[in-house]
C-alpha cells in the first residue's frame, strides 16, 4: 500500500476493545498501562495498519487533522521485525517488546479498584487509537496476521501452530487519553531523544554464536584483558581502549568469512554454520591461536599484550598508537584478518603469512605508510602522499587486505 498518514479522522471501529490496565492520573493527563490483544486490535480497526509518509508532510498539516506525528516508514525495520514475531512463533519462545504508545482523543470506560494512587481494573475503548510510538511494530503484527501489506514487506511462510500463536498473542501497551493531539508531537521529540542501543551493547546481548566467540576471544588473549569497549560503537582518539566490541565482532567475521560480510544476517548464520561443521572448541582454538600470534607479533601490541605496564602507561601507549600508528584501527585490523583468511584460503599457514608481512621491508603501520596510501590511507590529491587520514569503507579495507594478502601467499 502507498504510505499515507495515519489519522483518527474519519475511522470508526468494529465493537469494542477491552483490556486490562492500571489506570494513573499525572496531571492534566490519565494515561493506562496494560496489555491488549494484538489481533482485536488491528481486526477491529482500532489502529490502522497503514504506513508512514515521514514528519515533513505530516508536520505541515497537524493543524488541519490533528493527527499525530510519525517518523518514514522504513520498510527493512518492519520486515524485521515481522522475521522476529514469526521466527518467535516457530520456535514458541516470548517476545521482547517495549510498549506501543496509542493515544485516545476520547474518554475510555474504566471499571477498577483503587491501589493507591493507581487503580487496576478494565479499561474498554469505542473509538480508535493514534499510534504515537510504535507504528513500525504495529505494520508488522498486521502482515504476520495477514491483516494488511506493507509495500517493500513480504510475510514469511508461518505454520498453523505458530499462525495461532501469534493470532492469540497480547501486546504491551500505553493509552493516553489527550484530546488534543498537539501535545504528541512534543511526546514523539522527548521519546526519540533517549538514546538508542549502540550495536556494541546489542551484539554483546545477543545470543548469536559470533558474539559469543567473541565474548570467549576477549577472555582468552591477554591483549584483549580490559582493553575491548563494552558499551560504545567504535572508540574515540582519547579512549584507552583498543577497539569496541561490535568492532573486535567484526574483525573475528573478518577472518573466519574472510569478505563475505556483507549482510549482518548473513554473517551469523554462515559464522553458525562453520561452527556447526568444525566444532566450536576447534574454532575457539583457532582463533586464540590466531590473534595471539598478531598480538605478540607487533611491536606495540606486543608490549600490551605482556600485560605489564602500569595502567596509565598502557593507556598512554594505545593512544600513542592510535595517533601514530594502524595498529588501534578498525580498519586496519580488518583489513589483516581478511588477508589472513585469504593467505590460509590459499594453503598458507598463519604463522608463515604473520612472519612474511612483519618482514616484508615495504609494508610500515605508520599513518605515513606509503603501502596503505590509496587503500586505508587518505592520499593528498595534490602531492600524491598520504595525509594521515584513515578511510574505512569497505572498498578501501578490501583494497588493503589485498595488498597484505599478496605479500602472505607470495613463494
């Protein structure tokens, strides 16, 4: 369907929605907290399953339909989430989901005790909801129940068991009564503005079996002992820390898929697979092998991975290698681990393909380093010499792991 702007006007939904709720009074606001029924819901109308234009043309016209504020459709995000509610199903575990935030411009029938400041009881709606947060959420329980389409969204196959499931399945929810719809958009900002999971602390809260090789590297090369970010994205120029998790995750990617890392889903489930074939202990193995040879190696990263120098020092010493060196960057890092995927591809073993890199005379770590310019290494366009600067789009990592990659499996 075209993405339009959901609005209350002009909607009018089938019978009645009852739900049970505490009911809390804040001020000039009541607002309910419970859980409904996902399929009465959409089935019945009280919200419509219907896509988002984006804040631009909405924004312009709140006046005239007091209708809500919502960010663009985004396609991906609701197949994902669609892929999550079927794959649940199937596999008849719970669900993980934050609230849907609706709001009701009229009064809702309450029947409940009083706890407090709080009652507890049932809440009954007549008239349809707003989605104020959570649209994306509500687009995909829609196309899981076949409910409605969603351009760009296709519904998996599902089983009759996990159809029921999901057709039977309750919902989160947060109802505010607010007759006029202005005071959302001010909702919509404050909400948006907490900040969202960094992919470090997602990839460290996953259960995939990546994330889990790496939580298991960190613990077996001392290089890594309290030098890993656990909680941001990437690491910045003052940061003591070598790299982030979801960039170490990578870098083991990197190696065991060498430049088949391409689709995050992808990459979990080829990583699975390679585990599922070769053990997990084998590859455990081999990958403690394999990062301790690089951490011992190389210079610095040798005088880290000794583990003996005062805390201060070692986290002046990666900063020093961080500004004058490769050897604290993402890119670089990904850029030897794919090369070494390759150099063992090509029948090389690790420690031959490590030994001809750390000799070869052409090949400095430097942010000067005439063998990275072109490729990791930003090049002046005017005298053709490298500016210090690091580029980490894949093309450039590729471009490096190459060159490293000639040098390995050279006779």
């Amino acid at each position: 369907m075209e993405p339009q702007t959901p609005t209350l006007e002009g909607t009018r939904p089938k019978g009645y929605l009852t739900f049970k709720a505490i009911k809390q009074v804040d001020g000039d606001r009541i607002t309910y907290v419970g859980a409904m029924p996902v399929f009465d819901l959409i089935d019945k109308g009280f919200v419509a399953p219907v896509a988002s234009a984006g804040l631009s043309p909405e924004i312009l016209s709140l006046v005239a339909t007091n209708g809500p504020v919502q960010r663009k459709t985004n396609p991906g995000h609701v197949q994902g989430i669609v892929d999550y509610i079927v794959e649940q199903a199937h596999e008849n575990e719970p669900w993980a989901f934050n609230s849907i935030v609706l709001y009701s411009t009229s009064e809702l029938v309450f029947e409940g005790q009083s706890i407090g400041i709080l009652s507890a009881g049932e809440a009954r709606a007549e008239e349809a909801f707003s989605v104020g947060e959570g649209l994306h959420r509500c687009l995909a329980w829609a196309v899981c129940l076949d409910l409605a389409k969603v351009k760009g969204v296709k519904r998996p196959e599902i089983s009759e068991a996990a159809l029921k499931r999901i057709q039977l399945a309750t919902i989160p929810v947060v109802v505010i009564e607010e007759k006029d719809l202005k005071r959302q958009k001010g909702d919509f900002n404050k909400l948006n503005q907490q900040k969202a999971l960094t992919s470090t602390v997602l990839n460290l809260t996953d259960d995939s079996v990546l994330s889990e090789l790496t939580r298991l590297l960190i613990d077996d090369v001392k290089l890594f002992d309290g030098r890993i970010d656990l909680n941001n994205a990437s690491v910045g120029p003052k940061s003591d820390k070598l790299l982030s998790f979801s960039q170490l995750r990578f870098v083991v990617a990197s190696y065991l898929l060498g430049k088949k890392t391409r689709v995050r889903k992808a990459i979990d489930r080829d990583v699975e697979k390679l585990v599922a074939e070769r053990g997990k202990d084998v590859v455990r193995k081999e990958l403690r092998e394999v990062f301790t040879q690089v951490a011992t190696r190389f210079g610095g990263l040798q005088r880290l991975h000794r583990n003996h120098l005062p805390k201060t020092t070692a986290g002046d010493l990666v900063r020093t290698l961080r500004t004058e060196t490769l050897l604290a960057s993402n890119a670089a890092w990904r850029a030897l681990f794919v090369a070494l995927c390759e150099a063992k591809t090509a029948g090389v073993d690790i420690e031959t393909a490590i030994d001809r890199v750390k000799h070869d005379e052409s090949i400095q770590w430097t942010r000067d380093a005439d063998f990275f310019k072109g490729s990791i290494l930003e090049v002046d366009p005017e005298g053709g010499q490298p500016t210090g600067r690091l580029l980490s789009s894949r093309e450039s990592i590729d471009a490096a792991a190459d060159r490293l990659a000639a040098v390995m499996v050279k006779s």
